[in-house]
C-alpha cells in the first residue's frame, strides 16, 4: 500500500486495487488542473516535464533519443537532462557505442524516485513535513 500524499490513507487504482497516488485521479477530477498552469505556477518548464514523462515511459533512452523526440539540441537537452539528474529524478549510463565510436548516455528514471520528490514537494508547500 501507497500512502497518500496527504497522508490521508492509501491510493486505489481504477480496479479498486492500492495503487500510487495520481494527481490526474484527485485533482484534475476536483479543480479541472490543468498541467501547463501547475508548471508555470511552480516555475517549472512544461518541456522539463515532458522530458521527464518521456524518459520515465522510454527505459534508457539516449540523448540523441530525446533530442529528436523534442526537437531540440544537443546543449538543450543536456541542460535539461542534468538539472533532473542532480535533483534526483533521472539517472544517467554511459555505454560504449555498439560500433565502438564513442561513448553514449542513456537515461532513466525510477516511478518511486520521482514521486518521493514530489510528495516531499507536496508536503513542503503544505506544512505537511512540519510536525
């Protein structure tokens, strides 16, 4: 079982099952969130997110990957990519190219790891964490 991030109990899936706690399940159904807003309230970059979403859902997806993904450039990308690694959301691996070029990197990301940021930012901006 998934605590809540309100610490209110435990998540369920659609199939009634305990499951992770989903912003889309609460409040987009409560206030109608609308993701693009919650980023730029936050001060975060909806392309960030998406990086984020694309390297969670594409397991060791290279830079040049998610360069083409986004259509963005190289410097773009890792500057992007770096700022999540050093706040613990993605992890990256250098592997030999398979002709042997040239080193290339792969990046992750880990559901549990991405959440625990996040619900230390949910318990931050509601007082949660200061009890």
């Amino acid at each position: 079982m998934v605590v809540s991030p309100r610490g209110s109990g435990t998540s369920e899936t659609s199939e009634g099952t305990p499951g992770v706690w989903s912003s889309s399940s609460v409040a987009r159904q409560r206030i109608g969130l609308d993701p693009e807003r919650a980023y730029l309230a936050l001060g975060a970059s909806a392309l960030r997110v998406e990086i984020l979403t694309f390297v969670l859902t594409n397991a060791s997806s290279s830079t040049a990957e998610i360069m083409t993904q986004f259509a963005i450039t190289r410097n773009g990308a890792l500057d992007h990519l770096r700022l999540l690694q050093r706040n613990g959301l993605v992890s990256a691996e250098r592997r030999t190219h398979p002709r042997g070029s040239g080193p290339i990197t792969y990046w992750s990301a880990e559901e549990g790891d991405v959440a625990v940021v996040l619900y230390d930012l949910i318990d931050y901006i509601l007082g949660l964490g200061a009890g």
